[in-house]
C-alpha cells in the first residue's frame, strides 16, 4: 500500500526545528500527526461523529493526553506496570489544547469529538506540554472535521532579560517567566503561566513574542491542510431552529429580562428566580397539547437573558449585581478560625468563600512524582475542592475533576512564587482549599485565603499575594467594550473573557486566560492588566486589615524544626549500624530525626512538638558529631578495664584510653578495685595521637596535685 506522507518544518529563531508529518500513523481517524522537537514525539489523533445526539446543544469534545513511559525508557511503577489513570501533569496538558481549541470549533457543531495525544518519544530538552496543542491542530488541519483553525502554543520564558521560545527543562529553571501562550494567525486564545513578580508590561512583551512564533506555526499548518486536500470540511446539521418562534419570544421578553437586569440583584438565587419567573410566565401560557419545541425554548430565553445582561454592561456601565465596573465585591477574612490545624483562613468575597488549611510535615511527607517525563519529590502541596453544596447542587463526591486540578495548579503556581527558599524552609507545606460558596472567582479565593493561611501558620512568606478574576464584554460592530473587575459566576458566563491574575504589591506572580471571542487588542489587554493591578492592590488591603505579616512563631502544636549541619564521615555516625542510633534517639526523645546528604556535606533536620523532645534529641546529635578538643573536660562512662589502664567513652561512639599512670598522682601497682565498667568518671582529652587518631585522657590532672613531702636531712 502506497503512503501518502507529507512533512512539514518550522524552524525557531534559534534555528531549532519542529517537524509536523501525516499520512504514515493512525490512518484510520479522522485526521492525524506527528510533530517532533528534537527527540519528543507527539502523535495526536482526532475522531468526530458524523451526526450529533438527540437534545445535544453543546460540543461534546474530550481531549486526552498520556505521556507512555516507554517514551522515555522507563516501565511504569506499582502492580500493574502498565500506564493507568493520568496524572495530574497529564491532566493540566490537556486543560492547555482544551481550552486552545475548544472556541475554534463552529457554534453549532455538536457531535461528539475526541482528541488524544499521546508522548511517543521523549527528551528532556524539548518540553512536550508546549507542542501538544500544535498536534492536535495539525491533526484537526487533516481531517474533515469543522474546525475554525489552525491555532498553536508555544512556551514563552525569559532568561537573563532575554525570551526563549519552547526552552529546555534547564532554561525554564532558570526563568523568571514561564509562559504558555496560544493563539491563531490573527488572535491570542490562551495565557497561562507563572512568573517572579514581574510588571504587566513585561507580561504583554511576553504574550507578543509567543504570538510571532504561533503566528509562523499557524501558516505551515495552512500549507499542511491544503496538501491534504482538507480545505472543505464535512457539512453537518446539528440544530434545529425556529426563527418565528425565536423572534417572537425576543420582541415579548426581551425588556423583561432587561428590566430584570437593571434591578441589580445582588443575591445570585433571587437574581436566578427573577429571570426564571419570566420563562416559567410564557410556559404558563402553553395548552397542555402543544407543538412548541421545548429545548429550544429553553434555548432562546438563555440567549435573550444573556444579551439583556450583555447590553446592560455597555449601555449603561452597569451591571446584574449593581456594581462600578471596577467595583469588588465586599470582603472579609478571618485566620486561626480552626483550633487544631497549623494554620487557618477563612476568605470571603461576595458569595465565594474558601476555608483554607496549612499543614506543615517533615521531608517523610514530601510528595513522590514518579511520571514518564519526571522523577523526584515536591515539597510543596496545594489541593482545591470544590464540592456540590457550594452552589447549592447534588453532587457525588467521586474525586477531584479537571477542573478541581486545574483551579489548584493556579493557585500554586501563584503561592509558590512566595514561599522561602528551600535552605530557608525544612518543612513540607500542604494547602487545602476547600470552597464552601462559589459565586465566581474561588481559584483567587483560593489565593487570598491560601497567603492568610500560611501567614496564620508563621511561614516566612516573602510578600503577600492576592488574586482577582476580570472579565470582558464587548461589541464588534459598535467597538465597545467593558472590562468588569472580580467577575460573577454568571458574568463568566456571559461574557468574552475570563482573565484571572495574581501578584504581589511589587507584581504579577501567575496568570490565566481564556478568550472567548475574535479580536482582543493588545490595548484591550493592558487595560484588563491595569485595571486588575488595582484591584488586586485592594484586596491585598482588604487581607492586611485581618493579618499583613507572617506571624512570629510557629502554633505550639506545629512541629518545630531545627536543621544541623554536619561532615560528610559523620553521616554514618548519627544513622549507626542498620539505623541503630537515629531510630533510638527517635524512641527516646520522641522528635523525627531526618538524615540527607547534600552536596556540602550532610543535614539533619529534626522536627518535635515538644521543646523538651527537641532539646534532647539536638543534644544527642551534637553529641555524636561534636569534634573533640584537646583541653576539654569530659564526662564518662569506663567501657572496659585492662590492666595498663581503662577505656573510657568520654564522647558518644568516642572511647580514650585513660592509663593506669593518669588515675591519681599516686603510683597504681594494678587495676585491681580501682574502677567498675559503667562507672561515671570525669576525664580531660590531653592528647590525639595524629597517626593512629587515639585519644588519651587523663583524670589526676583534674585532681589536686599532693604536696611534696620535705625531705629529711637524715
């Protein structure tokens, strides 16, 4: 069988290439590709039923990505050995081509459509969450499918000043940038990433270089697509539609829904009831034998309710809830609101609030990444629940959803900007942000309550950090637009923009940004950016007012930490044979005693509770590691007796010869009843012998030197 395989380049100002190849895999899907990066092969693949489900108004896409860790020359961990469920890297990926993609598809198309993505070939210089979204373009560019594409993403990072696009692993640990970007040949799409306190203005520098590199990708696609012979896409019919009845119900309801609006209801369930009595009017209207299609109904009054709100905004400058557009929304906070946990806050903003706990463990609790891509430890933890009865809804609690994962990352990629440097900071830090009312927003409640938290625990935190949600609406054919601060769930909903944003009071820690709409200007975005800036000033305010500071101490049921450095040699005499010391100083004193190596040598971090535990346990390790001084009294414990002398353990682990000649000023003939093995004695180190390292000790030198009997004339 003959291969009709097309290749396509895209060569990096650095002169680094991506190749994108179809026609050779997968040929049964609808479309499909490979595009490589050095030696990271990603082979996408994209399927779309021909006809949509019956009811269906929305497009019914899943995207999948799986890194197979035979890609990277590694068998999967656990008893199965085999790839199981995606990892949480796994799942953010795919939130990344999700939320790129998913505004490209027609309005109406809604059959149900699934990418997948799977890694095939890894290297750890070409980074594959930035070529995941440029696989499945390519893939929906080949095949039939609606789509209103191409779109790309890059990585953006900035390294000593300078923008790299889709760096090394090596690079992006040394950004102050990182940056993922999407966008079509004319638009940006999506913004997500985090950076070290940078300004708004180096932000938008940053969105604009990844934007000359999508636009570069976007082009050979088109050629791609139009080797293919994949310029015409499918036809479809996936809605039903009713102009008359659609028209009628605008003309008889659409100032009703506007009226509704200008009522600027606070209360997001009486705001909802208003606008459904209205509906729940014209249904009252209906004979019980009808021909009036009722998903459409349902349709239309959606429509004109969001139009209604719509026009609100940017007719009027008002919106639903009655707020300035720059408004946000009230706020209050609270912390040390739980007795037990090692810090506590409690956020509130309008009806979104979050109940945040900080735990701080030991390095036993760090957690393990074992992926195909990754292998190590993460010292930092932040999760995010978002259960059902924060909006009121039934809903099973079966584990965290993409969504859950995603609200999480954000939150900690904008905290960890902020937390003390590891050398500075022995603990494991786990945030639990559990959303208990959720009315737009909760990722920031997260973020706000997250800085409370770790303040309420006494984490040295290098600044506060507080986040706030904006939003966008806006009318192509007038030019008007509204940027709306600390956006409502429903003005999510409505609006073209969701544009989350946290920082510091000195600048921007994280971002994310998802476009719902053609046409964002770049003087749009530094508008959205400068109005966010104040608001995120003003709820930092807000937060002080509660605590603007860590707090001095630790809880006194935190565990305490004290770190010991110590010589390489003297590892194994804190661990002993077969853990023997470490594991007896830890059932003794109660404290966890955790031995690391590290390039200077080695620490030992031991954690306690208690004062009294952490005391003896640091004194036992000094003991061990402490270089003994000639010149220095010691006390201690006779280990054996010879009969030129006794061994004395003056040190833990240290034994010295005390002779027979340095037990008194008087002259021993033997041993004999001299001294008793465990006897306690005091001794002073007068020697090391420098070739055989041997302690001597003396104890007569600590005792009065008898005087010298006169000598007799006779």
């Amino acid at each position: 069988m003959s291969l009709n395989i097309i290749n396509k380049t895209i060569t990096l100002k650095d002169g680094r290439v991506i190749t994108i190849e179809t026609g050779k895999l997968a040929r049964q899907a609808d479309g499909s590709a490979v595009v490589r990066m050095g030696d990271t092969m990603l082979l996408a693949t994209v399927v779309a039923n021909k006809d949509a489900k019956e009811g269906v108004d929305f497009l019914p896409l899943s995207v999948d990505y799986q890194e197979k860790f035979a890609a990277a020359g590694k068998i999967p961990g656990g008893f199965l050995k085999r790839e199981g469920r995606l990892s949480d890297h796994e799942v953010l990926t795919c939130r990344l081509v999700d939320r790129a993609i998913r505004p490209m598809f027609p309005d109406d198309f809604h059959a149900d459509t699934q990418v997948m993505i799977s890694l095939i070939s890894a290297d750890v210089n070409a980074k594959p969450d930035a070529l995941a979204a440029l696989a499945a373009s390519s893939a929906l560019a080949v095949s039939d499918i609606p789509f209103n594409g191409p779109i790309s993403e890059v990585r953006v990072a900035r390294v000593d000043g300078q923008f790299i696009i889709n760096p090394t692993t090596e690079q992006c640990e040394q950004a102050d940038m990182d940056m993922i970007v999407a966008g079509t040949l004319d638009n940006i799409l999506m913004v997500e990433g985090e950076m070290g306190e940078v300004s708004e203005s180096d932000m938008v520098a940053a969105i604009k270089e990844g934007h000359e590199a999508i636009k570069d990708q976007c082009r050979v696609q088109i050629e791609l697509m139009e080797e293919a012979g994949k310029t015409e896409k499918r036809e479809y019919s996936h809605e039903e539609s009713d102009e008359a009845l659609k028209e009628q119900l605008h003309q008889t309801y659409y100032q009703q829904y506007y009226e509704v609006a200008k009522q600027q209801i606070a209360n997001k369930a009486e705001r909802k009831a208003a606008f459904t009595a209205i509906k729940e009017s014209y249904l009252e209207t209906l004979p019980e034998e009808h021909e009036i299609n009722l998903d459409l109904v349902n349709q239309y009054f959606h429509k004109i309710e969001k139009e209604a709100c719509r026009n609100l905004v940017l007719n009027e400058n008002s919106r639903i809830d009655g707020r300035d557009l720059d408004q946000v929304r009230p706020i209050w906070s609270e912390v040390d609101y739980l007795p037990s946990a090692h810090g506590s806050a409690i956020f509130t903003r309008g009806e979104t609030q979050s109940l945040t706990t900080v735990t701080l463990g030991t390095k036993l609790d760090e957690q393990m990444i074992d992926n195909a891509m990754e292998k190590g430890f993460k010292k930092f933890i932040l999760h995010y629940n978002f259960p059902g009865f924060s909006t009121g809804e039934v809903k099973p609690n079966r584990g965290p959803a993409r969504r859950e994962i995603g609200h999480g990352n954000l939150a900690s990629r904008s905290l960890k900007q902020v937390l003390p440097a590891d050398e500075d900071n022995p603990y494991t830090v786990r945030i639990v942000s559990d959303i208990l009312e959720s009315n737009g927003s909760s990722s920031m409640a997260t973020v706000c309550a997250g800085t409370l938290g770790l303040m309420d625990a006494g984490v040295k935190i290098k600044a506060p950090v507080s986040g706030i949600a904006m939003g966008m609406i806006s009318d192509p054919e007038t030019g008007k637009y509204a940027i709306l601060s600390d956006i409502l769930g429903d003005e999510d909903h409505l609006g073209d923009m969701d544009f989350k944003v946290t920082g510091t009071e000195k600048g921007i820690c994280a971002c994310q940004m998802d476009i719902k709409v053609d046409g964002l200007s770049y003087e749009v975005l530094e508008t959205a950016l400068d109005q966010a800036k104040r608001g995120r000033l003003h709820i930092l305010a807000e937060m002080s007012k509660t605590l603007d500071a860590p707090r001095e101490d630790l809880k006194p049921h935190a565990p305490r930490s004290v770190t010991i450095k110590i010589d390489r040699d003297m590892i194994g005499a804190v661990i002993g044979p077969g853990g023997k010391v470490v594991q007896e100083i830890q059932k003794e004193t109660g404290a966890t005693v955790i031995i690391e190596e590290v390039e200077e040598g080695g620490l030992v971090n031991v954690f306690a509770v208690n004062k009294d535990a952490m005391d003896d346990a640091v004194g036992r390790i000094k003991n061990i590691v402490a270089v003994p001084e000639v010149g220095e009294v010691y006390n201690g414990i006779v280990k054996s007796i010879m009969p030129f002398g006794a061994f004395i353990e003056f040190m833990p682990g240290k034994d010295g010869l005390l002779h027979i000649s340095e037990i008194k000023w008087e002259r021993l003939e033997s041993m004999d009843g001299v001294m008793e093995v465990g006897e306690e004695v005091t001794v002073k180190l007068t020697d090391v012998d420098k070739k055989t390292g041997k302690y001597r000790l003396s104890r007569k030198v600590l005792l009065p030197r008898p005087e010298k009997k006169p000598v007799s004339d006779n």
